[in-house]
C-alpha cells in the first residue's frame, strides 16, 4: 500500500476588532476545500473577547462578520468548535444559529 499526498487548497483570514489602538476582539475564518462538495468550508477558530468587555456583543458582532464573510466566499457549512466548559461560547454560537452537529477529535502534540 502507498500513500500519497496532494495539496489541498486552503485560505485563512483574520478579523479583528479595535478600540482606542487596542485589539479587543479577534476571530479567524479558514476555508478549505475537499472532495466531497465544488465550494469550500469554513472553520471559525481562535475566537477571543477581552475579558474586560464582554457581554457588549463583540463576539457576536466578529462571528456575525465571519459568517458573511464565509457565505460571500461560498462556503456550504461553517464550523466552530469549542470545549465543553465554555457553556457561554455554545450560547452565543446557539444564539447566533449554530447547531450542535458531531463531536470533535483531537490529538495534541
């Protein structure tokens, strides 16, 4: 048996949100390719709100402004992932529309 690799096509962005020439908000917007579907999918990731100042809708408004970005590209899914213990993160995500779907594997190195 031989394995072979190819590149996949793949393309990230990062959103940011400033206040008085400090970053108070940030959220990356990954899309990849595959296979199975023409257009790419999403992956939000590393979503983060100063401690200091959320529940002022700064994590609502930069996941709101990748998912915009994500259908404008052609996207046919977005997917966020977040652990068990961040129940706030899954509301807002809930709120926002997401759905639980799955669960997520990972190995950490």
């Amino acid at each position: 048996m031989e394995i072979t690799k190819h590149t996949a096509k793949s393309d990230g962005t990062r959103f940011s949100i400033q206040r008085n020439g400090r970053e108070v908000a940030r959220a990356y917007l990954f899309l990849m390719t595959n296979d199975l579907h023409s257009t790419p999918f999403g992956l939000l990731e590393d979503v983060f709100v100063d401690n200091s100042l959320r529940g002022e809708g700064l994590g609502r408004t930069i996941v709101n402004a990748i998912i915009e970005e994500a259908k404008a590209r052609g996207c046919y899914k977005l997917i966020a992932t977040s652990r068990y213990s961040r129940t706030s993160v899954h509301e807002l995500y809930q709120r926002i529309g997401f759905e639980e779907h799955g669960k997520e594997f990972r190995i950490n190195f």
